[in-house]
C-alpha cells in the first residue's frame, strides 16, 4: 500500500480508535509500536502519534527517536504525543491541578488556520490526562484553548509539526474526524484512495503474483472473516483454493448445512467434514472453560490435518487473520513482533510446513465487511453477529453432552430467530443463549417440573473491546421466553443478563 500513515503507539487504550478514523477518511494507515517502526519511511507521507498510559515526566515513559520524522514529514502529536514534544523541546509539562478527563470544550481557535478548517468555537472535544502543557515548545504557536487547559493545541513554526492534547478519534470529540481530514488531506495532501474496489482489485493482483499455481488450503468457520478470504482467494487462484469446513457439533442449529450449501452456492471449492463424534468424545468430561477451549483447538487441527493429508502438493495455509489480530501481538513494551495464531487453526504442528498467507490482515472487521460486499458475498452473511471459535461449548456452563447441545441449539435458534422477525437482529451486535448448570423448579399443567434454566444474552458493541446490554424491548423478552419454555423440552426459566463488558464479558466462559 502506498502513501501510508503512520501511526506510533505509545501503549494508548485509543490507539486502534486512531487508525479507523484515518481509514474511515478512506487513507491507509498501520499501527507500529513507538520503539519499532520501520526504518524506511519512504512509503509513509504522515505520522500521527499516540496517546499513552504514561507520563512523559516518569522514569519509565516512552521515549521515541523522531530524528527521521520530526520537521521532515508531517508530524500530529496527540495527547502523551503532544506533551512529549513540549517536554523535551523546550517546553514545560506539569501535573494538572485537576485531572483533565471528559468532555471540554474549545473556547478559543486561531484564525485562519488550515489545521482546523471547518471547527467552531465551543466544539466539543475529549480529555484524557492527568499532566497538562504549561509552555509551549521552542517556536511552538498556540492554535486553541478551552476554559481550563490552555496549550489544547499548538504548531512548530518552521516545520509541519502539530499537536493537541485532546482524542479527536472517539466520538465524543465532536469535529474530531474533521481535524484528522484537515491534517492528512489539506496539509499532509495524502490521497483518499483506500476503498474496498481498490483493496480488492491490489489484493487479488498481489494474491496472484505471491501464490502463481500453488495450492492452497483454508479452514472454513462459517464466519465473516474466512468466508471474505475465501471468496478473495477464489477470485485470484479458483479451483487452487481447497477449502475444509468442519463440523465440530457445535454450531447452530442447521448451521452446518445451510452454511455449506451456502458456500457450495458462492462456487467454492469447499468440502464438509462432520467430526461431531469426534469432537464430543474429546470434550467428555471437561468443565473447566479453557480446558474445553484446549480440547477443541487440538481436535480442530487433527482434524484439518487429516483432511489437509487427503490433498496433494498443497504449499499454502490461509487464515482469516484481521488487523486487530496483528496489532494485539505486538507489544509496545519490546522489540519483538510476533503474530498470533489465528484462533480457527489455534498452531500448526511443525510437520504440516505450510508458508502462511493472511489477504485480510491490514483490516478492521467492518473493513472486512465492506471488501465482502464489494466482492458480492450474500448481506445476510455479511452481517452475520460474531460467533465464538469454540462455539456453543463456551454457552455451556459445565460438561458438554449431546443433549445439552441440541437444548442450547433449539434455545438459540428460538432466540436468533424472533430477533430477525421482530427487525431487532441488525440492531444488536452479539446475542446468543446459555446453558446454565443449575436446575430450577417450575410447574407445567399441573405438574412439578425440576428443569433448565438458560440466560439470553444480546449486546452493542463496535469492535467487542467493551460492551453495552441491549434493551430489548418488554413485549419480546415474553414472547421469546414463552416460546422457548413451550418449545424446548428440557427447559423450564429464562433469565436475560443485563451485564456491561467491562466488568462482565460478552461471553461466560
């Protein structure tokens, strides 16, 4: 990809937030820990530094070597960036009296300054830092202020060098997306050339020029992700891309088949392998949630190595890997880059000595979603919520058995299903149910019951970081509860969690 940003990451909780603002302005972007970016930056047209944790007067605070950057290329120094630049180039940081955090909003804005073109008095913006700039850097020229931090903003006379210490990537940050647009577009001039008809036509180019005639293997999960991948290697390679999507008794209800038929539809090379058996008896016995996970993943590549063993001269694995796989495996406390396996695969053994190729891993999931619809795949799979690699195993609280899986499967699909056909499924980012491991009293007809008690879980969400209850409304949750106790034998109470992530997770297990 040509004419990149940059962007340094010095540890901030926002960082990702950056990139997806940059690439919402259809500009590329990577992510690079401050002490480990590349050392040619002849591709790099602007830079962006992060926010951080840190305090740039502590022993331990990150310290960059710009000598490449600074006062040669575009430079936005936000928040911990921007106190950096004043701290160590002539300028004063101190502890705030009062810790900076939340909403403010501007008071003051230089005239005529291209860095906020467009941006009135009174924007509203976002704090967060416990340090604040007292004087500028040397040359340094004060662009805005609101009522209780006074340097909110400032540029380097003499070089393109400029900095604030508010985020303008969360939302709150009102005209935050146009101050990014001002700096990249009309004064960094980086063209807006990344779409998805651009990534996709650059993608399939570079697919075939790496892969040639080799073969190549894909271990379909029903998912976003690898359905993407695949159908992009499929435009590259055809009949060269042998894909295998396994059935680990875990899926939803019919999930297996439709999925595949689906797949079969969209002209992949796709093979369906049923190893619920196969799965079920290594899950026997286990409760404890990552002792399930465990067993899965091995089966999981048994399984796909078996399969994989059935083809011939295959060179090539493909993952479904996405961005925020890629970022997350770097650490910004060290050196090292090392990229996780991806969670459908879960490590391969040595022995398969398959090079590893990633089409979607400079991408954000919604970025994945819109290359998907470029490339025509169905919306109703597009949109499809995220479902757990382990599957219903992790909405099982406790040992897995084959009824607890069809109880759980006939819940969910009751659950899924009225969400759609009350126009409430596109509304929520996850929802699913879970298997709790406690019975519960309850009366049917006139008889005792000593039955299930599952939990209904649905919530919204952007990227599954952090995570809010939906509320859903009143007349739904009854509708959906009575379904599920008159139509699912084994099950006798319904409860829905209203739990936020942090402090709960979307998932229970």
């Amino acid at each position: 990809m040509q004419h990149n940003v940059l962007i340094l990451d010095f540890g901030s909780q926002y960082t990702q937030l950056i990139a997806r603002r940059v690439r919402e302005l259809n500009i590329f972007c990577e992510i690079f820990p401050y002490n480990h970016f590349p050392s040619d930056l002849s591709s790099f047209k602007a830079v962006i530094l992060s926010g951080s944790p840190f305090s740039v007067r502590g022993e331990d605070a990150p310290h960059p070597d710009l000598s490449q950057i600074r006062g040669k290329m575009p430079l936005l120094a936000v928040c911990y960036g921007a106190q950096y630049l004043a701290h160590f180039s002539g300028g004063e940081v101190a502890p705030s009296n009062t810790r900076e955090y939340g909403r403010a909003n501007l008071s003051y804005i230089k005239n005529e300054e291209d860095f906020f073109y467009g941006v009135s008095e009174n924007s509203q913006v976002w704090m967060s830092h416990s340090d604040t700039i007292k004087a500028l850097p040397t040359n340094g020229i004060r662009l805005a202020s609101t009522h209780d931090v006074e340097n909110a903003a400032y540029r380097i006379e003499g070089e393109p060098t400029f900095a604030i210490q508010f985020h303008p990537e969360v939302y709150h940050s009102t005209d935050g997306k146009k101050i990014l647009e001002n700096f990249l577009v009309k004064i960094a001039e980086v063209p807006q050339n990344f779409t998805p008809n651009a990534f996709v036509e650059e993608q399939v180019a570079e697919l075939k020029e790496k892969l040639q005639n080799d073969k190549v293997v894909l271990g379909l999960s029903g998912g976003v992700d690898s359905t993407v991948a695949a159908v992009l290697l499929n435009q590259a390679i055809g009949k060269n891309l042998y894909c295998i999507f396994v059935n680990n008794g875990l899926l939803r209800k019919n999930e297996f088949e439709s999925v595949l038929n689906q797949y079969q539809g969209m002209g992949l090379n796709v093979k369906g392998v049923d190893a619920t058996d196969r799965f079920m008896a290594a899950l026997e016995g286990l409760t404890d949630p990552e002792a399930k996970r465990k067993a899965i993943g091995k089966t999981f590549i048994e399984v796909f190595d078996d399969e994989a063993h059935l083809l011939t001269d295959v060179k090539w694995l493909a993952q479904g890997t996405i961005y925020p796989d890629v970022i997350e495996s770097v650490s910004v406390k060290g050196p090292s880059a090392t990229i996780k396996s991806h969670h459908n695969v879960g490590g391969l053994p040595d022995y398969m000595k398959l090079q590893i190729v990633e089409p979607l891993r400079m991408l954000f999931k919604d970025e994945v979603r819109r290359v998907g619809a470029t490339l025509g795949i169905d919306p109703e799979l597009l949109g499809r919520h995220p479902f757990p690699g382990p599957g219903l195993s992790i909405r099982i609280l406790g040992d897995i058995t084959k009824e607890k899986v069809r109880i759980l499967q006939e819940v969910d699909a009751v659950f899924i299903d009225g969400l759609k056909s009350w126009g409430l499924y596109d509304k929520v980012w996850q929802a699913g149910a879970i298997l709790l491991p406690v019975n519960s009293v309850g009366v049917m007809g006139d008889e005792r019951t000593y039955e299930k008690v599952v939990a209904l879980r649905a919530v919204e969400s952007t990227d599954g970081m952090t995570a809010d209850w939906v509320h859903l409304p009143y007349e739904f949750l009854m509708k959906v509860s009575n379904d599920i106790i008159n139509k699912v034998k084994g099950v006798n109470r319904v409860v829905y969690d209203i739990s936020s992530k942090p402090p709960a997770t979307i998932e229970w297990e």
